[in-house]
C-alpha cells in the first residue's frame, strides 16, 4: 500500500496556483513503490465555519487524465417557509358626499376620506352614476382620483343623476358613499347663501310679552326652498314664518319663556343649501330666594341666610337686596343693594326694638315681585349702662427750676428803659428774685418785675450810668433753685462839638 501523503498544510510557504485544465496526453505509470502524485488544489483558503473540512486529494483516474479536485461539501439548513402577509382588507366608505358645483353639462362633488383605511393603504377611488330610475352605473373617469374632489364632464342637462365614491385599495373596493338625493344636471343662477345681520349673530336678548320681528336675508336662484328648525324640531305653529324671494321673517307677537331656544335656518336650491342658527334668549323677572333665616343676633347686629331663587327667569341672578322693617312702625328700608353673597351682618340696629327683614332676587331684568320674609324677628336688647372713668396712676411731675432761655449781655443808653428776658421752668412754680450785682433788688420802683407763664423780664427805666453791672435772675422751689447771669452795659450819648455851639 502507498504510504500516506503529506497534508497541504505542511507547506504554508508555496502558494497554490490553480492549474488550467491540462490536455488529454498520455501518463506513464507509477512504479509500484512510488508515492501518488496528488492533485493541485482549486483553492487554498481553508474551511469556513460552518463548512466541512476537505476531502482528500484522490489519485488519478485511469485512463491517463488527472481526477477533478473535489469541491467542499456545504451543509445548509432547509430554507424556512415565509410568513404569509395579512389578507388585505378594504376600507370602509367615504364620508360626507355632497355636491360642490353642477351646471348644464356637469357636476363637481367632494367627499372625506374615509374614517378606517387600515394596512393595506388607499389607492384612489373611483366615481360612478347612474341616472334616476336605472340600474347601470357608470365609471367616470378611467383612472383612479387621488383627491377628494371630482368633475364629472360631458353630461347631458336634464338629467337626474345619482352619484356615488368607492374607495380602492388592494382589498378591493370599498362600500360606497352616495349622494343623499339624486343632482339634476342644469345650470345654477346663483347658490343659497344665508346673511345673518349683525346682531343676531350673538344671542338674542328680549323679555317676556315682547313682539319678536327678526328679518334674514338670503341669496339664491331660482327661488331657494327655506325651512325653519327649534331645537332640531319643527317650528311650533305660534311662531309665525314668512318667505319672499330675498329674505325670511320669523314673528312672534308675544314673547314667551318656551319661546327659548336655537332656531335653524336652510335655504336650498336643488342639491346646493346653505343653514345658519339663531339664538333666542326670552327672559323675565326672577322669583323670590328660598329659606331666608335669621341666624344669630347680638349687640345690634343680626346675621342672615338665604338660599337662591328656584326660578331665576331664564337668566343668571346678578344680586340680591335686603331690607329691614322696625316693628313699631312697619316701613321697609333697604340697608344692602345689589349685594352678592348668600350671607349677610345687618349692623347699626336700635337698641330696644325688633326687626323683620326681606331678600329679593335681582338679574338683568330687575328685581323680584315676591320676597322672601324671615319667620323670627331680631330684637335688640336694653342693657343697663354705668360709666366708668378711666383710672390713669397718679404721677410725681415734681421738678427743680431749669432755665430754658438764659439771660444775655445787653448795651443800653443811658436814658432809655430796656428789659433783661428769660424763661424758665420748674414744678411747683417757682419763685423767682433778681439781684443786682450780687444784691437784693426788691421793690425798688426803678425796676418792674414780671413773671408769667415762666416767662421772666426786669425792666429798668431811664436807666443812669450807674445801673450798669451784673444782674442775676434767681429761681428757686422746693426741688431746688437754678441762677443765670448777664451784664449791663449802660453808655453816656457824646455829641460832637458843632452840635454843641449851635446848641449855645
């Protein structure tokens, strides 16, 4: 047996080169003892993971041509089945068909789309009619219409058409949405509008027992065909409606409560209308409050409570006025005026009388026939009275002479009266003495002393010469005494020379 051969591996240093297809020529034979001559490998690479390993070189074949290298064995795994896609469902109709325009030889409607679409998409869609009377729908157009608006051409006028849209997708086709009533094919003069004035366009205010005459206009050719809704009904036969070409009128002679509401309009004009609404707001007085009670009384203030009318007139409560009445004379006088709360104090009552007292309700209207009266009556009672006078601590004002303003020195002329001034004070009054030149002046009558209201003044008159000095204002009392001092300075008036010759 040949020994083993050598694996490829074994010589990672001579790449493989591929060996192009050799010609049909004859090979010698091996001896007996010789290796086989192994094949050259198509590819060196080794085997990927997931790969099987390669096989062996095979000797050759007989014949004289070298065996084909044998190609690595794959192993995969079966292909798994895919997921079928979820049938394609189609979706539900169009919304809202209705009729945009239309004249002699044509009709343009709109739509919304449809509310469930779903996976699988929208396509288009497709518009089909049929005249009144017959079965046979016909396609409008060849493509389907992305948009949500067609025109339909070339039609005959006259005719009375039924329209409907079919949505489409790859589930098919959907229900259709149709036109409510059939669209005769002619020419419109002009589409219904509804002009609704000014100030009705915000609610429309007016009391009970009031003539109600509102004039609409509107616009439309031929002549529109108006109805009038209350509340989504028919228009209850009090209320009287009269149409012309140009305008409505609703008129009601005497306004009452359940004449309230929201009142439609619709102006139509074959296929094509118009609507607008009308809010009517019939109000009157309220009714009187409920439950008014007196809860508490004390000192001369009585607390009240009350509770909302049941019947606010059909409009909302804007106050309330309260009023009090003395028992002894029986007159009502109002004490709070449009007043808010559900709560009030009535103050500033009279001692020794009793007090009933009333509510009305107010709104925009005015105020309520009835009242509503408290069942107790609020009394004031006497109570005895005695004064006491306010005890203050008795308080020592006690206080030893002090001079406020002190004496200053003065220049007098001898011959003119002056006056030495100061202020003082003390507590008791003190007495007061002055001293000229550290002595006694007493009752000199030269000198006038006054004192009052701690103002204290020395007059000198006429002084001379020698009444200049120090003059000392001396106050004393039984806390003590205080001094102040100044000095008088009296001058002699010199004339000059002249003066004195023509004296002579």
């Amino acid at each position: 047996m040949p020994s083993k051969p050598a694996p490829i591996k074994k010589s990672p240093a001579k790449a493989p080169e591929p060996v192009p297809e050799p010609e049909p020529a004859p090979v010698e034979a091996p001896p007996a003892d010789a290796a086989p001559v192994e094949a050259a490998p198509t590819e060196a690479a080794p085997a990927t993971e997931g790969e099987a390993a390669p096989a062996e070189d095979t000797p050759a074949a007989e014949g004289g041509t070298p065996a084909a290298p044998a190609e690595a064995a794959v192993v995969e795994e079966p292909p798994k089945a895919p997921t079928p896609p979820p049938p394609a469902v189609p979706t539900s109709a169009p919304l809202d068909v209705s009729v945009d325009d239309v004249t002699d030889s044509s009709l343009t409607i709109k739509w919304n789309t449809p509310e469930t679409i779903g996976d699988s998409g929208l396509d288009g869609y497709t518009i089909e009619y049929c005249k009144d009377g017959t079965t046979d729908w016909v396609v409008a157009q060849e493509e389907l219409t992305p948009t949500n608006c067609y025109c339909i051409k070339n039609l005959t006028a006259g005719d009375l058409l039924h329209v409907r849209v079919v949505a489409v997708n790859r589930g098919g086709r959907s229900e259709p949405g149709t036109l409510a009533e059939p669209v005769p094919i002619r020419e419109i003069g002009e589409r219904p509008r509804v002009r609704i004035p000014r100030n009705l366009k915000s609610c429309y205010v007016k009391q009970v027992g009031d003539q109600i005459n509102l004039v609409i206009p509107f616009h439309g050719k031929p002549k529109p065909v108006v109805s009038w809704l209350k509340d989504g009904q028919l228009v209850d036969a009090r209320v009287n409606i009269r149409n012309s070409d140009k305008d409505t009128i609703i008129f009601i002679r005497h306004a009452q409560r359940e004449d309230s509401g929201v009142y439609e309009i619709s102006v139509k004009v074959d296929s094509f209308e118009d609507k607008a609404t009308i809010t009517l707001q019939i109000v009157d007085r309220p009714g009187s409050p409920a439950n008014v009670k007196l809860l508490d009384t004390w000192d001369f203030n009585a607390a009240l409570e009350w509770t909302p009318p049941k019947d606010n007139g059909n409009t909302e409560i804007t106050g309330y006025t309260i009023q009090k009445a003395d028992r002894k004379t029986g007159e009502w006088f109002s004490v709070l005026v449009h007043y808010h709360r559900l709560t009030a104090t009535i103050t500033d009552l009279i001692m020794g009388n009793s007090y009933s007292f009333r509510v009305f309700a107010e709104n925009q209207v005015g105020i309520s026939e009835m009242s509503a009266v408290t069942k107790g009556v609020a009394t004031i009672h006497k109570t005895g009275i005695v004064y006491k006078p306010p005890e203050y601590p008795e308080r020592d004002f006690s206080e030893a002479p002090r001079f406020t303003t002190p004496l200053t020195n003065r220049t007098a002329t001898v011959g003119y009266t002056t006056k030495l001034l100061c202020s003082v004070r003390g507590c008791p009054k003190p007495t007061i003495e002055w001293l000229k030149n550290q002595v006694f002046i007493g009752k000199d009558p030269k000198f006038r002393q006054i004192s009052t209201q701690g103002i204290c003044s020395l007059e000198i008159r006429k002084p001379g010469s020698f009444d200049g000095g120090v003059y000392t204002c001396r106050a004393k009392n039984q806390q003590g005494e205080a001094v102040v001092s100044c000095k008088l300075q009296v001058k002699q008036v010199i004339l000059p020379e002249a003066g004195k010759e023509k004296g002579k």
